[in-house]
C-alpha cells in the first residue's frame, strides 16, 4: 500500500500529467486544479495550458501559458507549447 499526503500538492501533479498523456482530460483537470489550489506553480499552469490544448479550448490555453512564464523563465516545453498554440491558432478559420 501506498501513502500519501493529501496536502501534496506534487501528488496532484504527477497524476494531473499521468491523466493527459493518457487522454483523460476532465480527470487531469481535477487533479491539476487541486493542485494549484495548495501551490501555485508555473508547471502546473503548463499542464493546465496542455489540458486546455486538448480540450480546444485555445483562448484559455494561452491564458494559462502566460500564466507559467509569469512564474518563472521560460522553459523548452513552454516555449513548444507556445508554437504549437500559434500554429493552433494560426490555422483556425
């Protein structure tokens, strides 16, 4: 059996991003959220950016990726999410 610390909010994380790779995004929306709700971090802005992406969901995607950058400096993985958003948006009629 396992333990946890259900005021980790790195728990929530980890799962929000086990729940998106595996298409479960009302279930990463969850976790990410509860997450941020006892610690607010630039990660989990990003996931809650790709969560969004999934969803089609752009304009609020993009919101949450300006959120991530304003937490820290920009990493690879936004800077990916930022273009494929552009190109996203770019591309829509």
């Amino acid at each position: 059996m396992i333990d946890y610390d259900p005021l980790e909010a790195s728990a929530y994380r980890e799962l929000a991003g086990i729940f998106l790779r595996t298409g479960r995004l009302e279930d990463a929306l969850k976790a990410v959220n509860r997450s941020l709700q006892l610690e607010r971090t630039a990660e989990d802005h990003l996931l809650l950016a790709k969560i969004h992406m999934g969803q089609g969901r752009l304009e609020e995607a993009r919101a949450e990726l300006t959120s991530a950058l304003s937490l820290g400096p920009p990493t690879p993985e936004a800077e990916l999410l930022r273009e494929e958003l552009d190109s996203k948006t770019l591309s829509r009629p």
